[in-house]
C-alpha cells in the first residue's frame, strides 16, 4: 500500500508470518520527531546509530529501548561483519493503543542518514516484548540492501524475511530449533497458488514475504551445494553491502545479484532469479527438510546429523568466522 509517495512497511508483528511491505525504500520528505524525544547514540560495527525516543506515559524505560535496538543491529552486524551503513536514525514513538503490536517502516536517504527506521510501538508494550521482537531486526537487515525497483519489492522482503532470524541465531539471540520451525511453519505460504505468476508479477502478502524468502534459502542451498559449503548466500549479501550497494542507493536486481554471484564464484543468484521472476516456481519442502535434517515432532524440531544436507543446515545458522 502506497502513501503520500512513501510505501507503508511492517504493518502487523507476527513472527511466523511477516506482515505487507511494499516497494522501493526511498524518501525525499523531510520526516519530524514528536518534541519531548530522548536521544541516545549507538556506535556499532563501523556504523552510527541516532536513537529518537518519544514515550510519553510509558512503562518502559528509554533504556529499554536502546537495548532493544542495539541487539537487533549487533545482530545485523554480526550477519554482515559490519553495520550495513555509516549512518543510521531509528525513531521510536509509542502511541496510545492498548495493544502489543511493534510496526516499522524503513527508507533510503533521508535527513541526512542513510537509512532511517521508523518505529511505533502499542501503548501496551513491555520489555518482555521488545526482548522477544523480531522486528526492528527486520528492519535494520533493509538498510543492507539497494533499494529495487517496484516489481522487485519480493527481493527486499523475501530477504529482511530470512535473514532476520539467521542474524539472530548466528548471535546467540534465539536458538536454532526456532529458525527452522518458522521456516517449516512459514514457507508453505510462499508456495504458487493456482493462476500465480513469477514473483515479478504475484505481489501477494505469502508470495512477497515468503516466496522470497524461500527464493533466498533455495539459493543459499544451492550456493553452499556447488562450493562444498565453503561460501553461501551470506557471502554474497556481505559482498554487496559492502560494495555500497545500501538502502541509499537505487540498483537493478541484476546488477545487485551479479555482485553476489561474483562474491560466491557462482551463478546461482542470477540463474534463479531469471527463473523465478516470470514464472511460478514450486519447490518440494518436504523433501527439503528431509535433505537437511529438519524434523518436527511433538516436541518441536529435531535434527538429523545423518542427513544429506546436515552440514549445510548447521552452517546456516552457525556464526560466521571472524
């Protein structure tokens, strides 16, 4: 959904089914903090973070908040090696809302930052729940990324989608079991449904978040597969932050997976994404938790050492090495 020239991002906070985000993350409006705000300043990861606080009759305190964005971007910048940008704003409004939802919208360029996130959290949020949040997570992983093109938007999703909880298993955030029971529970939804195109041209909710997100974990696979796990999609998403190719700038899909592709000595990235853009690509999950050695039972996920891609599964979640 398209507002005032800006897309709406992060509408809902259900950790198993990422809400609707859409479009290209690049503002030119100047955007303004409520008065009253507390400020704080992270320096992580070669990065800055401004922190705007606006609570007014809150139950947390503004150090809650602070350590509830600095996980999420120690998180971040674990995946990348680095924090993604140099400067970075995150705006935290709690509003009056007797709910526990935390939204967050995430653009390109703006007052002076190269990537501002903008959150606003249900009056009846606790530090229990900015403990547990996958959000601001989620939306810190955008700033690694180019800005892409409208039809590309699943690229952006499907990606913030899968590597969040990655980032923060690789961390020590969140155990691995619950990586891979949101992936078992999740990516039916990104599954072509009857009269379904490619992901350039299905812009539903489960083709958008998941049919990306399944997009990067079938290509994280096949990368590790042709390079004897040696390298993997994080790889090529450090390569291409690394080249500057951040939520401040504007680049073509292509151009961006051709970076990656290169980071990886693959064509993995650029194959796929000429296959699935135009046209509806299912893939068999069940026998792709068979592969790599995800089993649910009924008490959660258990994993199978002897499973084909086992190595593969574990190195996924596995910290990268310094």
């Amino acid at each position: 959904m398209k507002l005032g020239g800006l897309f709406l991002t992060d509408l809902l906070s259900v950790p198993a089914m990422p809400p609707l985000k859409a479009g290209p993350r690049r503002a030119s409006a100047t955007t303004t903090m409520p008065v009253h705000a507390s400020q704080r300043v992270l320096q992580i990861g070669g990065g800055q973070i401004q922190i705007d606080i606006h609570q007014d009759k809150s139950i947390l305190q503004t150090e809650d908040v602070v350590t509830w964005v600095q996980r999420a971007a120690t998180a971040v910048t674990v995946y990348y090696g680095t924090f993604p940008v140099k400067r970075a704003r995150v705006t935290v409004v709690q509003n009056e809302h007797d709910g526990q939802d935390i939204h967050g919208t995430t653009w390109g360029d703006v007052d002076g930052v190269q990537g501002l996130s903008r959150m606003q959290l249900d009056g009846g949020v606790t530090k229990r729940e900015l403990d547990g949040d996958w959000t601001m997570t989620h939306e810190l992983v955008h700033m690694a990324l180019a800005s892409l093109p409208d039809e590309s938007h699943w690229l952006e999703e499907g990606l913030a989608t899968y590597v969040e909880p990655i980032a923060r298993a690789q961390v020590g955030q969140m155990p691995a079991e619950e990586v891979w029971l949101g992936m078992v529970q999740g990516m039916p939804n990104g599954e072509p449904q009857p009269r379904d195109q490619g992901l350039a041209q299905t812009h539903t909710w489960g083709r958008t978040y998941w049919g990306g997100a399944m997009f990067c974990l079938i290509a994280d696979v096949k990368i590790r597969e042709a390079t004897q796990n040696r390298k993997g999609l994080q790889d090529a998403l450090r390569a291409i932050a690394a080249f500057g190719a951040t939520i401040d700038t504007e680049w073509s899909p292509k151009r961006v997976l051709s970076l990656g592709d290169k980071a990886t000595g693959t064509t993995v990235l650029s194959d796929m994404y000429n296959a699935w853009k135009d046209h509806p690509v299912s893939i068999d999950l069940n026998q792709l938790w068979l592969e790599l050695g995800v089993r649910v039972g009924p008490h959660g996920i258990a994993f199978d050492s002897q499973a084909p891609f086992a190595s593969i599964r574990e190195a996924i979640t596995q910290p990268p090495a310094r």
